[in-house]
C-alpha cells in the first residue's frame, strides 16, 4: 500500500473520533420507526418528517431521535429538543 494512502486512512481514523469537525447543513434518511418508515429531512428551514404527528406538531419522536442521535453534529438551530429536561 503506497504510504501517502497510509496517511489518509489513519487521518480518516482521527477525524472520525473527532466528531466536533462534523456539522450537518442538510441530510435525508429513512427511518425505521414502529409502525411504519417515515423520511426524515433537515435543511436550512429546519427539520421535516413524513408521520402524520410531525404535520400537527412540528416535531416527532423520529426527529427528536435524529437530535440525540447527531448530538453537537447538528448546528444549534437544529437541536431543538431538550433532553436533560424531560422526565
């Protein structure tokens, strides 16, 4: 393996432990909830999910998985929920 390549990977390996370098501007997933799969998307204009919940409320338990999943990823704007402050 070519040495340069070497480097790379083990900067790959690095960066992934250093998660704080990562912040989301716009993704869409799939997720897999209970009932159904839903396609969860965050933009600019914020966070959009296709359960009938999130139409109602502006937010769902798919979302509010997404923001404890990604954590400090997101940019603050995103991180809407407040976990440390539910029962």
């Amino acid at each position: 393996m070519q040495s340069s390549l070497i480097g790379k990977i083990e900067k790959a390996k690095r960066y992934a432990g250093e998660k704080d370098r990562l912040h989301f501007v716009s993704f869409k997933t799939r997720f897999h909830g209970e009932n159904d799969d839903h396609v969860i998307e965050y933009t600019g204009d914020g966070w959009r999910c296709s359960c009938s919940f999130f139409a109602s409320w502006g937010r769902c338990s798919h979302t509010m998985a997404m923001e404890k999943i990604l954590g400090d990823m997101l940019p603050p704007e995103a991180r809407i929920t407040k976990f440390d402050e539910t029962p």
